[in-house]
C-alpha cells in the first residue's frame, strides 16, 4: 500500500515547477520554486525535495538565491528546515559566453567553497 500512495503521489508531483516574473523600476525579479519526487530502485529510497529560487537581472548582471528542503522530513525531531543558501552571480558578455561565479552557505551563514568560472553553450 505503501509503494502504491508513493507512485501515484510521485505521478502527481515529479518535476513541478513554476515561476513568476516581475518588473521592479524596468529590471526582472523572477521567483520562482521546484518540486522534485523521485524514487531510487537500487537502494529504494523515495525523496521529495522542495527548491525556492528567487532572482534579479539588472544591467546585464544576473543574481540567484535558492534554498532546499527535504519534504519527507519536515515533521522529523530536530530536522532544521533551513539547510542554508546557495547564491550565483553571472554576467553574459555574448550571446552563449556566460562568466559566473557561486558560492554556498550552510545553516550558520558559514561560506563553503567559492567556484568561479565560464560557460559556453552552442
């Protein structure tokens, strides 16, 4: 019974998304959230995993916040519903050639590893 509630909410809920633009003083917010359920045949782990996202594009430059929560956890004793923060920043010099960099954050605000780089996309 267990596995049948599972792969219908699974059905229902797997790859949702959605999101909403706005205008503030002619710049774009954009927030916006994922909802991911899935379900792992070789160790038969299920997993709900909800993302919220918010971002801004303002003169070219581009910056994002998303968060993480495992759903199936919420009610668990001592789960901390804040996992952290992880923020990017990207500037587009041409059309396909996208310079970033990323950084995240645990439930602290204690700063991981700083990634910088380039992306190219044809």
């Amino acid at each position: 019974m267990k596995m049948t509630i599972a792969a219908v909410a699974l059905t229902l809920v797997a790859g949702t998304a959605s999101a909403a633009d706005f205008t503030v003083a002619g710049q774009t917010l954009t927030v916006g959230g994922d909802l991911d359920a899935n379900y792992t045949t070789g160790v038969e782990a299920f997993a709900i995993d909800l993302t919220n996202s918010v971002g801004f594009n303002a003169w070219g430059v581009d910056f994002s916040a998303e968060h993480s929560l495992d759903v199936l956890r919420i009610n668990e004793a001592g789960y901390d519903l804040f996992q952290g923060l992880a923020l990017e920043s990207g500037y587009t010099i041409a059309p396909g050639v996208r310079t970033y960099g990323k950084v995240a954050m645990d439930n602290d605000f204690d700063f991981g590893d700083v990634t910088v780089g380039a992306s190219f996309a044809f």
